[in-house]
C-alpha cells in the first residue's frame, strides 16, 4: 500500500470508532522513524494530534504489523496461532457447528448463532430512528443508509447511485438484460 511504499515499513491502517468527523484531528502513534506522507509528519516514539488538511490519512491510527504465522495453502499471514488455526478450517471444509432445526452445518459457532436467528426471528439490532429490527448488523448498516441518504454504489453505466452493492447488482441486470429468476407459473 501508499504507506508501506513510502516508509519500506510494513503497517495496517485501523479507522477509529467515532467516524462522524473524519476530517477532524489525526492522531497517529508510531514506533519507527519519521515518516513524511502527503504533509504529514510523525515524530519517532511521540503520539501527535494537529489538524493535517492536506494528509490523506485521516482519524486513523498506524501500527508496525507483527504476522509471524503464514498458513501453508495460501500463504496469508496471521498476528497469532489461533487466527492461523481458525482460518485452516476454510482449506479442510470442516463444519463442526450444526442448527438443531433444519441441519445446516457451519465453520464457526458464531455464525450458528447468527443463523439460529432465522428460526427464532430474533431480531437484535434496532434503528434508533424508525425502531425497525434486524437480525443482523449488516442489516441495521445498510438500512440507516436510508436515513443517511448514503449512496456509495454507483452504476457505471448510467451513474445512478444505490445505498446497498445487492440492489446496484440488481439494477445492472436491467443494462445486461439478464434475467436470473424464472417465473414457473403458466
């Protein structure tokens, strides 16, 4: 990436929770030399906060990636044992975790859980401005897009914008003609 090509160093970018303001202050905190990166400037061993207008990095926080672990089939790289060992199972297939109620197995017990909510129509997460429910976070995100007027998805061939990738994808298909569902009633 940009900063990795600038400094020879190897480093992940983490956004910061709040990203209401993310033109607001930078605060960066780096363990290595000075950095110069599009007018910003990072002290050796010092935590900085100032305005940097003209910086492309803005409310994120850098530190030296540390991935000792490398999976042998694909060669990605992990900070510790335990992520390598999780992400082993994509390779073997293995799905230890099965739903009681229709038997659909998955990798992981989190998204057992997840599922589990299609038969109990548990729904967690609620619109704090309309008090719609979702059962997942993914959900509740791509709804408050319509509170937002967020469109982030834009259609290159005729430059309409869409709040969710799934409905741009629709909207493609009436440019391609395609039609993926078939109607079965004559």
């Amino acid at each position: 990436d940009k900063l990795s090509e600038k400094t020879g160093l190897n480093f992940k970018i983490k956004t910061e929770e709040n990203r209401s303001n993310l033109s607001g202050n930078l605060v960066l905190k780096v363990e290595k030399n000075i950095i110069n990166m599009d007018g910003c400037h990072i002290t050796e061993n010092k935590q900085q906060e100032k305005d940097y207008d003209n910086c492309s990095l803005n409310a994120a926080r850098i530190t030296e990636r540390y991935t000792p672990y490398t999976c042998p089939i694909c060669n990605k790289d992990f900070s510790n044992r335990g992520n390598l060992n999780k992400h082993m199972k994509i390779h073997s297939n293995e799905k230890p975790f099965s739903c009681t109620q229709c038997k659909k197995r998955f990798m992981y017990k989190d998204l057992l859980v997840k599922h589990l909510r299609v038969h109990t129509g548990d729904k967690p997460y609620s619109c704090n401005q309309c008090n719609k429910s979702f059962s997942q976070s993914s959900g509740l995100v791509e709804h408050l897009k319509t509170h937002t007027g967020d469109k982030p998805y834009l259609c290159q061939q005729c430059g309409k914008s869409f709040s969710s990738h799934s409905n741009m994808m629709r909207h493609v298909q009436t440019h391609t003609g395609e039609r993926p569902f078939a109607c079965n009633v004559s």
